[in-house]
C-alpha cells in the first residue's frame, strides 16, 4: 500500500480541506461585507443599496488547512428585468456547485414574507446549510432569540450570530465551515484571492463610486463598461471607462451642475484604482445613455464577464 505524503505546509495530523461556500440571502443581508472581512481584503464592492452585487463573485481563501472558495451572491428577490433575472439565476447555480450554503439573515429587520420565501428557496439544497443572524451589533440581543426558534425548526447545521461589519462571531464561523468542507485538493492556485480579471473588478470599483453618490432609482439603472485600457510609460495605466444610464435625465444627474458630480465619482474612483492597481491612474469617465440596457442581451454579455466556472 502507498503512503502518501503530507501535503506541504498542512497542518499536521488533520487532512486537507477544499471546497466551496456559497452566501446567499435577501439584498443587503451583508454578503459582500462578510466575504471581504473573511479573505482579509476587498474583493466584492459594497454599498448600502440594495442589489450592488450582480454576478457571482469568487474569493479564494487558503490557509495551511486547505482552500476555502466563497461565492458572493446577488440578493435574491423578485426580478422585473432581464438583468434581474439573471442576477437570481447566478445564485441559484451558486447554491447548487456549494459544498456547504451560509443563509445569511439582516436581524436588525423585522421576520417577513421574504425571510419566510428564502427558506423555501433553500429547501432543496442539497449541501449542509447554516443560518447567520447578521448585524447583531444593531440590535437588542433578547430579540436574537425568537430569530433563532425560527431557524432552528428548518433543519439547518448551524445558527450563528454574527455581525460582519464587527467582525463578531466570524472566528466561530470559520471553523464551522472548515468542518463542513469535504477533503481534496485545492480548487485554484493557493496564491489567488479571486479568479475574476482587472478590467471587471476595476468596472466594480467604479460602480461603487457611483453607488455611493447617488440614490433613489439611478443606482438601479446604472452599469461601467470599461472600453480602453493602455499601459503607458512611468508606471501610468490610462483607462478610459463608460457609466450607462436608462435616461437622459439620469445622465444629467450623473453629470451634475457643471459637470461636479461626473468630476468627484472620478476623482474617488481614480483614488481607489490607484490603491487597488497599485500604480498612478489617468481615468477617463463617460457618461452614455443606453435605453434599456437591463434588457439588452448584448450589454449584459459584455457586463457579464465574471468566471465562475470550478474544474472539479
């Protein structure tokens, strides 16, 4: 019989663990927020509006134990455009490649129809699933008990509270979901923290900015497009990118009064690019009006270039 050896750098006497976990929940639930604290760095953008995720994002965690893969998912909610639709399909085939599901819950609001939906939605997943009562730090902690009778009746592994803006309770769900991830080899290169290309993460980047400074409908109907990237000499990247709008009265507010509004998303966004590339950035912004991209397959090919494919 074969002995193998011990992987290198594993941890001694326990075995190798690979696999991924799927965050799923309703829109603003604090997906995003808990898979950035739990890599260490930023991968997903975050923003207080509801629906800032629209693709399966993948963050890569590896550590002496194995590899953890997490899917950051958009919100699941009732879809009104083709887009929005394909936003609820990406977490349906997140929760079905999953080896262990989070559901995470915001308990800082009131049990509903769409918590009472996501447990039906959940019901015929086939990987171990936990509950994770999220922003704990909003709340009086007498009204986490009630929360916690609910989900104890729905069969779940695990109901953790937490609060991923705190960092409260995430040690405890780590090693929670070490226990959960099956043995095997890692998925990705352990020297990876995610598998998606610069130009969509830096498109990300620029949403945010955009996401931060507006309100109402407009983040709703907003995509980047990035439409030329150039390496140019003295450590200078050149990328001239396109903010679409639904409207023209939505590119009169994205402009703003002297073109102030157009100057400050550039000037946070270039800031931030320049952190996350780690050199100088000349950012070119342009506002177009694209009427209704949200149903142009086309557009939403281009926005959709987020791989999430896992050899297994």
């Amino acid at each position: 019989m074969r002995v193998e050896e011990p992987r290198e750098g594993a941890v001694p006497g326990e075995p190798y663990r690979a696999g991924c976990v799927a965050l799923v929940g309703r829109p603003n639930a604090g997906k995003s927020t808990l898979m950035n604290l739990l890599l260490r760095e930023k991968v997903a953008i975050v923003s207080d509006k509801p629906q800032t995720t629209r693709n399966r994002l993948v963050g890569i965690l590896s550590e002496l134990r194995g590899q953890m893969v997490f899917y950051d998912t958009p919100g699941v909610h009732r879809p009104k455009h083709r887009m929005n639709r394909r936003m609820v399909k990406a977490a349906q085939e997140a929760l079905n490649d999953a080896d262990a599901v989070c559901l995470l819950v915001d308990v800082s609001k009131h049990y509903g129809r769409g918590d009472a939906f996501m447990l039906e939605w959940l019901e015929n997943a086939e990987a171990p699933k936990i509950v994770l009562l999220n922003k704990i730090d909003l709340i009086d902690k007498r009204r986490l008990l009630p929360r916690i009778a609910i989900y104890a009746e729905h069969g779940f592994e695990e109901i953790v509270p937490i609060s991923a803006q705190q960092a409260d309770g995430t040690d405890r769900l780590l090693e929670i979901l070490w226990r959960l991830l099956p043995e095997g080899e890692p998925l990705y290169d352990p020297e990876l923290l995610t598998i998606h290309p610069e130009r969509f993460l830096v498109a990300e980047r620029i949403r945010e900015k955009v996401l931060e400074r507006t309100r109402d409908e407009l983040p709703f109907s907003v995509a980047v497009t990035i439409d030329a990237w150039e390496q140019r000499a003295g450590d200078l990247v050149a990328i001239h990118a396109s903010i679409l709008a639904e409207r023209t009265s939505q590119k009169k507010i994205l402009l703003g009064a002297g073109g102030r509004q157009i100057k400050a998303i550039g000037i946070a966004a270039r800031r931030d690019l320049e952190d996350f590339l780690e050199q100088r950035v000349f950012l070119d912004l342009t506002v177009r009006v694209a009427r209704e991209w949200r149903e142009n397959t086309r557009i939403l090919s281009q926005l959709d270039r987020a791989p999430f494919d896992i050899a297994r």
